[in-house]
C-alpha cells in the first residue's frame, strides 16, 4: 500500500478550495485607475475593494493554455450557489495553516485546536478549477489547481464511496489506453490512500492512462490516482487534484520531458477567467518577470513538495520594516496556491500591522464587527470614505523580486464599513497565500530553480 504524500494531497484539495472561494468575492484589481503611487501610496475607490457581481465583458484569461475558473464567480455560470463566509474561509485557511505547521512538530501552534476545520460546509465551498481529460477516447474532468499536492487523482467509476456531488466518474474499462497499477519505472505501489483528517481519507489504486491538458499537450502513460474510497466532502462539482507539488508523480515530473518542468499561473479575480500555462507557453512570458530562487524547505515540507522562495523584508508605503531576514528564512517561506490568507511569523505580523496602522491613522478602526474565528485583527470602517489612500505593501524576495501590492491584495472584506488587511500571523512558518497572488503571473522553473512574478491581471 503507498502512502504517497497522502495527506497533503487531500489536505490541499480542500484549501484550495478556499483559495477559490476566497477570490470569488475577493479578487484583486489590479491598478483601479489609481493615481500612481505617491510616497507608496494609491489612492483606491473603497467600492473598487468590494466584490463584483457581474463577469465582466473583457475577462477572457489569456488566450493559450488552460482556463482557470472560479465555481462561485459570476463567470462561472454554474449558478448562484451562496459562497462560504468570511469565518467558514478562514476555519479551512486555519485548518490548512496549522496542517502545514504539523507538517513538523516543534513549529506547531499551540492554539491549533482552537481552529476546527468545518468540513461539513466544505461543498459549499469554491475551487480554482482546470478541465482535463485521462483515457482514449478521452474522459473529461474538472480538478483542483494545487501547487501543494504531489499526486493526481480523479474519482473513478468503481468508486464505494464517490465524491458527493461530482457526476464524473473515470472509467477505466471505457479506455483501451489503460492499464492498472503504477507505470513510473521507479514505482512499484499501486495503491494510494490520501487521509484528509480523522474523518475524511481517499484510498485508490493508481493507473496509467493518456493524459490530455490540451489538444496539443497529450501525455501517454500517465499515472493518477482513480479513486475508489472517498470519507468526506471534497467540493462540488469537483473530481480531483491536478498536483502541481514537486513530488515525482506530480504533473510537473511526468510532463517534464515536454515541460522542461516550467508552468505558471494566474489566478483570476471573481468576475474573470485565469490561465494555466506549460512550458514554452509559460517560458515565454519570462522577459516581464521578475524572478526570485527556488531554494530548500526543512526536510519534511520540502519532501512534501512544497515551494520555498527567500523573503527578505517587508515595506509598508516606501518604508522598509527592516525585519531580520532570519525571521523569514527559518523555519522558511512558502509558496502556496492552497492558503488564502499571508500568513507571517508573529514577529513580522506584528511589524506589519503596527506600520499599517500608522499608514491608515486618518481612518477609524472597525473591530467591532469582530467574529469567532475571524484572523483577520486589523478592519477599518469606510462606509463614508469614497477614495482611501492605501499604502502599497511591498514583498521583498531575494534576487529583488518585489511583488507590489494595492488594492483587495491588501484589504480584504465584504462590506464597506469591514474591510482588513488581509495578513495574519502565524508560529514560525511565512506562507504567501492566494489571496496575495491573484491577478498576477506566477511562473515556476523548477529546472532553473526560480519563480517569476510579475504582471497586472490575467488576460496578458
Ligand atoms: C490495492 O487495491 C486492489 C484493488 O482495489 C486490492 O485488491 C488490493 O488488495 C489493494 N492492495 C493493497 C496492498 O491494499
Ligand atoms: C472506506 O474507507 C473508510 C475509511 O478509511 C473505511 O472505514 C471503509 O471500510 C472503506 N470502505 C471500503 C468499502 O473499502
Ligand atoms: C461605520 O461608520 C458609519 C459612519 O461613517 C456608521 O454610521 C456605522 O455605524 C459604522 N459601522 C460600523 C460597523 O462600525
């Protein structure tokens, strides 16, 4: 029996639920016809951080590569199904946090317990999702984008217990392509069991089977998980997990003779469509990157497949917090498509909050609308402001990568008279969320041993 990465890759698949959920009614634009940063300033229409109802007319995501869509935006055209509270988000971010945290035990936080996942609520949740399609002829399916998982898996047709609410199932005997068991040379489990928590597991049996991300990307012997148990919910209308971990069986290694191991994305705000691109395709938007290493988590998030980048420092309005890069670097910084919220060691937080508090003095605090569960501390009320002048928070990588953030990248709420930086601390670990990277191309060259950021929407 393999025990492949199990947990993170379940783990993930409900976060990253939330990283959907999230930019549904949280999505970033990217410049609000702002007046260009005066002092790291911008002056940013409050209704601008609101979240938007309508798919708007130009939210074609790229034009190459995979879509990327959210199942609660408006473009979605799956319905109005309610999206998930504030609280019901941040349970699932805290729950994924402090999984991650786990992940090694000295850095887990004490409070974990405080910070119960709801899984019941997790169909309601909303996911990043991409079509794919496995077998011949091809059998199609919609799965979770998620950098944090190293395997991928799709509900299968022999399943005893199915996913609730996905109609998809693969079968295997429906493909003269298939073929039981595992079909990577130096693999030889064939089954896979994926423990979410205490209540909710996936076991599987791998196959291989021809994998098709576009007409023109097809990938014979492509070995998946087709899974057979499910306990628990993982989403509706989702039936899997497109790992894009650095695990062997992640798609980035089994494509990685066609890939060179390059993807990137970009992630869309709630009213728009997002990309998944793959090598040369996402290779040749480097020369607008800018690119930052690639370097060693500790053991134990590293073999998971996690992505470790370098953080320096920190700026708030053109002001350097002058954070001890230390503070970053160990135990590590994370780069995770699966986490909503930024997640800083309390130290940094701590930094962050206090100068942004400086920054935003002229404005009045809102905490009173404060609920159980909520991790975002530090909401303003700006029911009668029409333009807020917002610092820029700038995030400071190695090599001089600055990811520059405006606008719902830096307050986040649904309401006008709630609206909070959208950070939070944690014990020790610094996790760069979604909710941080959307509207942005994110490239990852695990080859070259970098990631890129850069751009201003996703219909570059
Ligand atoms: C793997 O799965 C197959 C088919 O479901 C089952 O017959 C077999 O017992 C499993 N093997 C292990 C080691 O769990
Ligand atoms: C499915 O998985 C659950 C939890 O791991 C287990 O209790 C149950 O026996 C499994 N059912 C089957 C039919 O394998
Ligand atoms: C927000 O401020 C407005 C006045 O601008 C006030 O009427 C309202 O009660 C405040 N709301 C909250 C939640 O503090």
């Amino acid at each position: 029996m393999a025990i492949l990465c199990p947990s993170t890759a379940i783990y993930h698949l409900l976060f990253s639920s939330l990283l959907l959920f999230f930019s549904c009614y949280v999505s970033i634009i990217p410049v609000y016809g702002a007046e260009e940063g005066k002092d790291g300033f911008h002056s940013t229409p409050v209704s601008s951080l609101l979240p938007k109802n309508k798919c708007s007319a130009s939210a074609r995501g790229g034009s190459q590569g995979l879509p990327i869509t959210q199942k609660y935006g408006p473009c979605s055209g799956s319905g109005h199904s309610q999206p998930p509270s504030p609280q019901e988000i941040f349970g699932r971010d805290e729950s994924r946090v402090s999984f991650i945290n786990s992940k090694f035990n000295q850095y887990a936080p004490e409070n974990s317990k405080d910070h119960t996942p709801i899984n019941n609520l997790l169909d309601e949740d909303g996911y990043f999702l991409v079509d794919v399609a496995f077998g011949t002829p091809p059998q199609k399916f919609k799965l979770i984008l998620d950098t944090g998982s190293s395997i991928t898996w799709t509900q299968c047709k022999a399943c005893v217990n199915c996913l609730q609410d996905s109609h998809r199932h693969f079968d295997p005997s429906a493909s003269s392509t298939y073929s039981f068991g595992s079909c990577i040379p130096s693999t030889v489990e064939n089954n896979y069991s994926m423990p979410y928590n205490d209540d909710s597991t996936s076991v599987g049996n791998y196959g291989c089977d021809t994998l098709i991300l576009e007409p023109s990307d097809v990938f014979p012997k492509f070995q998946f998980g087709c899974g057979i148990n499910s306990t628990g919910d993982f989403g509706s209308g989702v039936d899997g997990v497109l790992g894009l971990g650095q695990g062997q069986l992640s798609t980035v290694s089994q494509t990685a003779s066609k890939f060179k191991k390059v993807f990137s994305y970009c992630l869309p705000e709630e009213d728009s469509t997002g990309s998944l691109l793959f090598g040369e395709k996402a290779t040749s938007q480097s020369s607008s990157l800018k690119f930052t290493s690639l370097v060693n988590g500790p053991g134990t998030l590293q073999e998971s497949g996690y992505y470790f980048v370098n953080l320096l420092d920190i700026s708030v309005g053109n002001k350097r917090l002058n954070i001890p890069s230390s503070v970053f670097a160990s135990p590590g910084t994370i780069i995770d498509s699966g986490t909503v919220i930024t997640r800083l060691p309390q130290r940094a937080y701590s930094a962050l909050k206090a100068a942004f508090q400086k920054a935003m003095v002229k404005y009045p605090l809102s905490n009173g609308r404060r609920k159980k569960g909520d991790i975002l501390d530090t909401c303003y009320n700006l029911s009668g402001t029409k333009d807020v002048l917002l610092p820029e928070i700038v995030l400071h990588f190695g090599e001089g990568a600055d990811v520059r953030l405006n606008g719902k990248r830096v307050l986040w709420g649904k309401h006008k008279s709630h609206l909070c930086l959208a950070f939070a601390g944690n014990s020790e670990l610094t996790i760069i969320g979604n909710r941080q990277q959307v509207s942005l191309t994110v490239l990852y060259d695990i080859q070259g041993g970098r990631i890129g950021f850069g751009g201003n929407g996703c219909s570059q």
